[in-house]
C-alpha cells in the first residue's frame, strides 16, 4: 500500500493527472484537504506541500466559418482605427473643431461628429481581443481586462447613440427634414440584438440559429465604426462649407437671375483667417467686384483663387471681350481655339437657352502656391502660380448648366481632338456638344454628342480628350458644364489650357457639295435670247444663259457663303434636302450653296434678258431646298425693278412647276430666282433642275390657227371611274379595261376617266381600240394624267407592256419609281386635214427587275406644238399586260406596318423621330438593354416625346409596344401629333400614373383608320413628390386585333 503514494509533489500530480476524475479539471492546492487518510492503515498522509497549477482546456481546431469571422474583424479593424484616425486628424488640420455662433448654422455638429470618431476609434481598439476570443471560443485575458473590455463597449455604445441622436437633433434645428443615413446605420449594426430579443418571445431557435444570430451580434457592431466614418465625413465637410458660407457681415443684397435665389448677405465676404483650407472654402462663396453692378451669379471659388478676378468672358463691365472678328468669321486654323485664358480668344459664352444653357463660365487666376483640396478633382492639385481658369458653379436645388462655345468652323476634312484640362467638385459634370452656327428660335441646336470619358473619377491630373468627327458644313464646339447644383455645398466645373487639333478648311473655302463647280458671275442682262428655248437649262448648266449675281458692296467672303454652283453628283444630298419622295435631280444641275454666317440679300441667279413676248408664255422648272428655306421667283426689268413675283416653298418642291405668264410684255425683262429666308442654324441649299421656257417672242412668226375643238368629252362619253378601294390586291398587274376597272391601279387626282370608243370617228383610230378603255382628256399643255400601281415588293425579269393611243400634242411614259420610258416623239400637225397624221397607236414596254419595294406609273401629259397650243388632245389606255416573275404587291396597312416596326434596342430610331417641341422636352437616349430611354424630372425635363413617321391604313390595326415607367405620377399617352394643347383631353392615356413597380408592359392600342401619324408622349411633373421617372421602349410594331403582326417579311 505504501507504494501507492508518490515520493514526492511532481509524481503526485502526474499520477493524479491519469485518474479519470481529473481529467480536464483543474487542479489547485484548494482542491484537497489538508491529509488524507489511508483506510486499511488508518495513516494520515499530508497534502500541504503538493504545488497545483492551473492549466487553459484544449481547443479544438477552428472551422472555416471562424476563420472568415476572425479575416472580417481584422478588416474591420484596419478600417475602423484607419479611418476614424484620419478624420480626426482631418478635423483638427482643418480647424473644423470649432463651435460657431447661435446665429451662425450649423452650432455644434463638427463636435458631435468628433466625439462620434473618438467613440468608434476606441471601439475599433477594443477588437484584438474579441478577434482573438472569436478564434480560441475561451477569453484569455483575465477577469479584469474581461470587466474592462466589457465597461468600454458598452459605454461606447451608449455614447454612440446619444451622439447620434443630438447630432440628428442639432442638423434638424438647421434644416428640418435632415439625412438619417447615421442612425440608420447605428440601428443597422444591433438589429441582430433586437432579433434575437424579438426571438425569446416568440419561438425557440434551434442551435444553428442561435449561432447564426450570435455571428452577426458579433460582426454588425464592429462593422459600424468600419463604415460610419464615410457619411461622418461628408457631412463634416458640407457643415464646413456651411458655416464659411454664413459666416459673414455687413449688409449688402445681392439677387441671382438664373438661379432665382436672393440672400440678404451681411457686408463684403470675409478673408478666412486660416492658412490652410478646405473644401468649405471654394463653396457657396460669391465674387463681388462692384456693389454697384452687384453679381449675376452664384458660384463656389477656391480661397486660393484671387477675389479680384475680372470676369472678362461675362460682365457688363471690367471684361475684356472676344475679337469681333472671331464671333462673325470662320476660324483659319484649329490652332486659334487654343486658349490659356490669359487673354481674349476664339471661346465664349453663349445666350442662355433655359435648355441647355442656363448660366456662365467666368475666368480666375491662382494667386498663391496652395493645394486644391482632394475633393476637387481630377485636375492638378497644386496648378502654378497665374494659371488662368474659367469656372461655373452652383449653390441652387434647381440643376443649372453653363456652355462655353468656340468661333465657328467652315468645316473639317479630318477628325479633330480637342483637349482641355478640368476639375470637377460634387455632381457637376461636363459634356462636350458639337453646335450648329446659330441658335434657332432662341435654343441652341446639338448636332451630335462626340463620346465624353471625363469625370470624376479619372485619374489626377488627368486631361479631357475628345474626338470629333469630319463634318461638312459649318459647326461650333460646346463644353458643357451641367447639374451644378446643390443647396448645401453647391457644385462647380472648372476648365483650362483648350487646345485643338484638327484640318479644318479655311475661311474662303467652301465646301465642296455635290462636286460643285462655282458658276460664272459674268453679267447675264449683257445678253438678249433669240429663241425662248436659249432660256432651257437641262444638261451642261453651267453654259446655261442663267448667271449669279451678288449685292454691289458684298466681299469675296460674304460671295462666297452664298455661292452658285454647277452640281453633278448627289453626295451628301439627304443631309441638306429632305423630300418625301426621295428625289432628286438628274445629271448636272444648278445650286445655291448658303452659309449659316450668311446675311440677307445674297447672290441671286438670273437669266439673260428676254427682249419681248408677244403671247402668254410659261417658265417650267424643279427645285429642292433645305428646310426652313423659302425663295421666290420674279420678273424683272433690265434695270432690275422688280415686275412681279411668285413665292417658292417646300411644300412644293420638287414639281415640275410651271408659272405662267399670262399676257405678252413688249418690254424687256428677265428672271431672277432669289432666296428670302434660310435657317440660320445650319447650312442650306437651294436647287434648280429642267428649266425651260416656253414663248413666242415679237421678233418670232406667229403660230397658225389651229382647228376648233373636237368635243373629245363628248364623243368619248366620259365619266369618272368609281372611287371604290380594292377588297384585295391581284396577284397580277393585267388590266383590260374592256371588261374591268381595274381599281387596283390608282387614278391619281382623276386625271383618267372611263370612256367608250364609239366605231364611227372623225379621225382613223384602229379598230381594236374600240368600246371601253381608259382616257386621259387634255385641254391644255404640261397636264398630266397618272394611272399607280400598288407596291410590288420586288421583281426579277419582268416586263410591263401598255396597248395605247395617243393624240398630237400628247404622249405616255412608263416609269418604275423615277425612270421612265417615254413614247418618242412624232411630228405633224391635225391642220394638213390627213385623219391617218391625228394620232399614234402602239404598245410601250419596259423591263424590270428590283430586289426592293417599287411602283409602277402609266403616264400620260400634253404639250404644246411648234409653240402654238393644241385646243385638245388624249390619250387612250386599252390593255395592261404584265410578263416575267412580279413578287407579291402590299397595301398600304403592310407598308405602315414596314414603317413603323422598330426595335429601338439595335441602337437607331429607325423611322421615328424624337422631337423637341417645347422647353420642357427632353431627347430619347439609346440603351442596348431597354431600347430607347429618358429621365424625366426637374422642369426642363419633364415630357419626352416620340413622333412616328407618316402612314397610311387600307383595314384596321392596332400598335403595340413595349413601354415602362418607374415611378408614381408619370403619365404616357398617345396622341394625334406631337403639338396637341392638353394631354388629357386631346391624346388616349395608355399607362401610369399608377405605378406599382419598374416593369415593362406590353401596351396594345388600336389605331384610328384616319390617323396617318401619331405621337408618344411621356409625362412626368411629380418629381418632388414622387422623384425623377425613368421612360423607356424597347420596341413598336403593327398587329392585328389578335396581336399577329402585320408584316410579311
């Protein structure tokens, strides 16, 4: 028994330490009496001198989710000392620890926001030993740094939140309705705690969510001083702004027209005491050169920024202005757009549009060597002493926007980079536009947005570049500074160092359009016609007796903005001419070339000089203009007083036209076709093709008297043909009008009637014409008559024969869209009495083939003879015979179908168009996901619209779309036209102003038979309410009732 007791402590606490009973105890002096008794001995055995130490459990091995737990708090601790540290030491480098005046706002919140640093500084120190606690699941540390740790925390947390809560309190007393991002985050980081509480009283968790719940208790809280630091900071850095904004004196009244806002301001601005400075410094701080001119805006400055910069670009007084010929000429190399701003150059800015511009650049120079702070950005830092910046800005709730704009350009053969250095702060952001030359109707017109990759977050230093494309005709360049706004901080742009590259053409060169040719200005008067046929200009114009002539006291330069010019190609022809029909004229042909700079009167064109007339004559010709456009055409005598005039618009265009004469003059006179008003916004053409006169001049043998009149109407037995639509289209263009009507063939304007050849004539005709046929009656010359087939979609080797009649002093052609086939010409006259010279029977045939949409026209005109006037003349259509492979002819509902399908999501219109009808409509922007969309918000923005092109609809159908709103109060209808004066009375509400959620419906609406266009428009003018109100279509097609679309692809 004796050997069952060690000899000594160690062997005792070993062989304890084998005993199942002490496993995992531990062992202390404490733990045994003071002897023990041996039971088959009766010995008593001391325990007074066995040392027992006190030993940690084993642990097991961390699981993964420890591991990411204890790699989160190590983040978070970084974080959390990191930036609560640099906030405070921000704080004190700034001498933002300061408590203002109770009349100053705001009073104690750069406190309150220091002591919330030192709070979640402190927390953030606490968290190695949690970290480590997380990891073992045993603490460590002792009973006192436990009592310590635990006192710390729950201190700092209560501390916390009665700092919130006054900081929320001190922000409401200086504007009610304050950001609750901070307390939001507070009651954030223990809503773990309030759930688990929640938990207690309404169900038992189970262990892996009681672990779940214990997990995010520990993370939220320590991720609290991670993240709070972030909004703590901005809002530091918007009171500063604040109170250097209020911290004024004096009294002095200053009023912002564009912004609407007047502050009564206490005296001149205080020179802030401090040598550093922050960005409260360059915010919400008012430049005021002249109590007595006051300021015409309100824009952040940078304290480093001089106080007595002129405003040179701007003000009624203490400005240098641009050189006046950089504002009425072209630029003669892209070098004159480069500008440092130390002096007068090529850049200005504009009149404001209330669109795109609202308010103005002004220039300042950098006086001192300070650094700009971190938040004005991307520019240089520190730029050198007497650098010249232009800076617009903004303290208004209302976004404001400023444009700077560069002299004009003729034009530009290359791409062109420009470069230009900036600094933004708060929302603003710019944009670079490319301008027409001159405003229309008081608004600035955007040609195109060059992509613009600045902003704030580029890399410092960095500088703006942006490529412009080769353009033909004249054009400005804008830099846009826009959403300067702001109540609290303001927002400002800054731009410096423009530069520009690019080959543009110089200010005597105009740009070569259609391959022009400028035509001789030799004057025309100096020649008398002998014949009215030396006045026909058809081919090889530019030896036409038609001559420009320009203004006696105009320059080379101002001749050469409104240059006429001998065109023989169609390049470039839709950007300049817009015509319904795609026409355009044919071989060489004469045209006005007129530059937005031009000014009124510009270069007319007049003809040589007619001696006298001694009948009525005619003057036929086509044109084309630009929009906006309007000419006229006048007689005048050779001394130039004008005789009588006729106006010329673009509803007309192309003709022919024929302007009559309807009495001889025995004096001299001659032509002159004159522009009288342009679109200054843009360049402009005017084109004259096919001009021919028509005449009997004095010196001229008068006509012989033609016979009387035969009573064609009558011995034909006219009447027109029933205006009845086709229920079908043929499969086949044959007509024989024998038998039918043939309806699907359409009698444009009635020119032909339904007429029955009688057997007995006064003239020979061959005897298969006789009975029913088509007629085309004239009475006079240069009158047409058309017979149009539908659509045909394409055509591969066919062939398209018409059986005939025709009378002198008429004929017929066949054209396939703009060629045609005309039946040559024949000569004699009905006088030598030979009934077998009265008329000409035949068959015209054309052959076609087309891979596109086309029509077919049968037409049938008079003209004059020998020129003398035929009394009557006809032309008789018998049969229509069609050969070779016709593909399938649309009626007009397909062809609206064609017209109006798009999917805006391929990036194009297509057909439509986003129109700007009024100073609240915004564009349509194009997105490869959601098709074509808009923001509607502030006013400015607040209607997108979309207008459709024209149509027509031979049987009912309906138009769906896709369209989607986001938010509560907006509106989309569909109306009539885009010009309509009240949405709900005038168009059909289709969507809103219920929105539940941001989704696309499929909207389903059925047209008006009537209707040949229609408009989309969306309306938004809740957005303080409700926010902005995101618009977007993906796609619109033609359906039927049961919604199958009404195309044949």
């Amino acid at each position: 028994m004796g050997s069952f007791f060690p000899s000594n402590d160690s062997e005792a606490l070993e062989a304890l330490s084998t005993l199942d009973f002490f496993q995992n105890k531990t062992i202390s002096a404490e733990s045994f009496p003071a002897t023990s008794e041996d039971f088959s001995t009766g010995l008593q055995i001391p325990f007074e001198n066995i040392a027992v130490m006190p030993v940690y459990p084993p642990t097991q091995e961390p699981s993964m989710r420890r591991l990411f737990i204890t790699m989160y708090l190590i983040v978070c601790l970084t974080v959390g000392i990191c930036g609560n540290f640099s906030q405070l030491a921000l704080q004190y480098y700034s001498y933002r620890l300061r408590i203002y005046k109770s009349t100053v706002s705001p009073n104690c919140t750069q406190l309150y926001i220091c002591l919330l640093h030192i709070v979640y500084f402190l927390i953030s120190i606490s968290l190695p030993s949690v970290i480590i606690e997380n990891l073992v699941q045993i603490w460590m540390f002792g009973m006192f740094t436990c009592a310590s740790h635990i006192f710390l925390i729950t201190t700092g947390r209560t501390a916390a939140a009665w700092l919130t809560v006054m900081l929320f309190l001190d922000q409401w007393r200086v504007h009610p309705g304050p950001d609750l991002l901070v307390a939001f985050l507070y009651f954030l980081a223990y809503s773990a705690h309030w759930v688990a509480v929640t938990w207690v009283f309404i169900g038992v968790t189970t262990p892996e969510e009681s672990a779940l719940l214990g997990d995010l208790a520990t993370i939220f809280p320590y991720t609290l001083p991670a993240v709070v630091w972030l909004p703590l900071s901005f809002l530091s850095s918007s009171t500063s702004a604040q109170a250097r904004f209020y911290d004024i004196s004096g009294s002095a009244r200053i009023h912002d027209p564009q912004s609407e806002i007047s502050k009564t301001f206490k005296g001149a601005l205080k020179q802030t005491r401090n040598t550093r400075w922050s960005i409260g410094d360059i915010v919400a701080r008012p430049e005021i050169t002249s109590m007595e001119t006051g300021l015409n805006q309100q824009i952040g400055i940078p304290q480093s920024i001089s106080s007595t910069a002129s405003l040179y670009l701007f003000e009624k007084s203490k400005k240098e202005q641009i050189q006046k010929s950089k504002t009425s000429s072209y630029i003669h190399s892209s070098k004159e757009l480069d500008c440092d701003f130390k002096s007068p150059c090529a850049w200005n800015n504009v009149e404001s549009d209330s669109i795109l511009d609202t308010s103005d650049f002004y220039t300042f120079e950098k006086k001192d060597e300070k650094t700009f702070p971190v938040q004005i950005r991307p520019g240089s830092v520190n730029p050198k002493q007497g650098t010249r910046f232009i800076l617009a800005g903004n303290t208004t709730s209302v976004p404001q926007s400023a444009v700077l704009v560069s002299a004009p350009i003729a034009c530009q053969v290359t791409k062109g980079k420009l470069r230009f250095k900036y600094w933004l702060y708060n929302a603003a952001k710019i944009e670079v536009v490319v301008l027409k030359v001159n405003p229309s109707h008081g608004h600035l017109q955007v040609k195109y947005r060059p992509k613009t990759d600045c902003h704030f977050l580029k890399h410092t230093d960095d500088e703006c570049i942006v490529e412009i494309d080769e353009m033909h005709e004249p054009f400005k360049i804008g830099i846009r500074s826009y959403q300067l706004h702001d109540s609290s901080v303001g927002s400002f742009a800054m731009l410096g160092d423009i530069r520009y590259a690019a080959q543009i053409c110089r200010e005597h060169e105009v740009p070569s359009l259609f391959g022009g040719i400028p035509v001789s200005s030799s004057e025309p008067s100096s020649k008398i016609i002998e014949t009215a046929s030396q006045l026909n200009c058809k081919s090889n114009v530019g030896a036409c007796n038609w001559k420009p002539t320009y203004p006696g006291d105009t320059t080379n330069v101002a001749t050469l903005r409104s240059l006429w010019q001998t065109g023989i190609n169609q390049r470039f022809w839709d950007e300049f001419v817009q015509t319904t029909d795609d026409s355009h004229p044919e071989g060489d042909f004469l045209f006005q070339y007129i530059d937005p700079m031009s000014t009124l009167p510009i270069g007319q064109l007049q003809s040589a000089t007619v001696p006298c007339t001694q009948a009525p004559s005619s003057l036929q010709f086509r044109y084309w203009m630009s929009p906006n456009v309007q000419a006229q055409l006048c007689t005048v005598t050779k001394a130039n007083v004008s005789l009588s005039c006729v106006f010329l618009s673009e509803a007309n265009s192309p003709g022919p036209i024929t302007i009559d004469i309807d009495r001889g003059d025995k004096n001299p006179f001659k032509f002159v076709f004159e522009v009288i008003r342009f679109d200054t916004s843009r360049t402009s053409v005017f084109a004259i093709d096919d001009i021919v006169f028509k005449s009997i001049l004095c010196h001229e043998e008068a006509p012989k008297t033609t016979p009387a009149p035969l009573g064609i109407g009558a011995v034909f037995e006219l009447q027109p043909f029933p205006d009845v639509s086709p229920s079908f289209l043929p499969s086949k263009l044959d007509c024989n009008f024998e038998i039918e009507q043939c309806n699907y063939w359409e009698n444009l304007d009635g020119g032909f009637q339904a007429g029955f050849i009688p057997t007995k004539l006064p003239f020979e005709m061959p005897k298969h014409f006789r009975g029913n046929a088509a007629v085309a009656y004239f009475t006079s010359p240069d009158s047409f008559a058309v017979l149009q087939s539908p659509v045909i979609s394409c055509a591969q080797d066919a062939r398209i024969t018409v059986k005939y009649f025709s009378s002198i002093g008429s004929r017929l052609s066949v054209c396939a869209e703009d060629r045609c086939l005309k039946e040559r010409e024949r000569t004699g006259t009905p006088e030598e009495n030979n009934p077998s010279n009265f008329g000409h029977s035949g068959e015209l045939s054309v052959n076609v083939t087309s891979v596109k949409n086309f029509r077919l026209s049968i037409v049938a005109e008079s003209y004059a003879i020998d020129g003398g006037v035929f009394p009557e003349s006809f032309v008789i259509i018998k049969e229509i015979i069609t050969e070779g492979h016709l593909c399938r002819m649309k009626d007009r509902t397909e062809l609206a179908c064609e017209a109006l399908f798009c999917d805006f999501r391929k990036g194009t219109l297509c057909n439509y168009q986003s129109a700007l009808t009024s100073s609240d409509d915004i564009p349509f922007q194009h997105d490869s996901v959601s098709g074509i969309t808009a923001s509607l918000s502030t006013v400015g923005r607040r209607r997108v619209v979309l207008r459709s092109p024209e149509f027509q609809l031979s049987r009912p159908a309906d138009l769906k779309f896709k369209l989607m709103l986001s938010t509560y109060g907006a509106e989309a209808y569909i109306c009539p036209d885009e010009f309509v004066d009240n949405l709900t009375e005038d168009c059909e509400l289709v969507l809103g102003p219920k929105i539940d959620e941001r989704k696309f419906e499929s909207l389903q609406v059925q047209l008006d038979p009537e209707l040949n266009h229609f408009a989309i428009i969306a309306f938004h003018d809740k957005d303080q309410q409700f926010g902005e109100a995101d618009v977007a279509i993906t796609d619109i097609q033609l359906v039927g009732a049961d919604g199958s679309s009404l195309c044949n692809y």
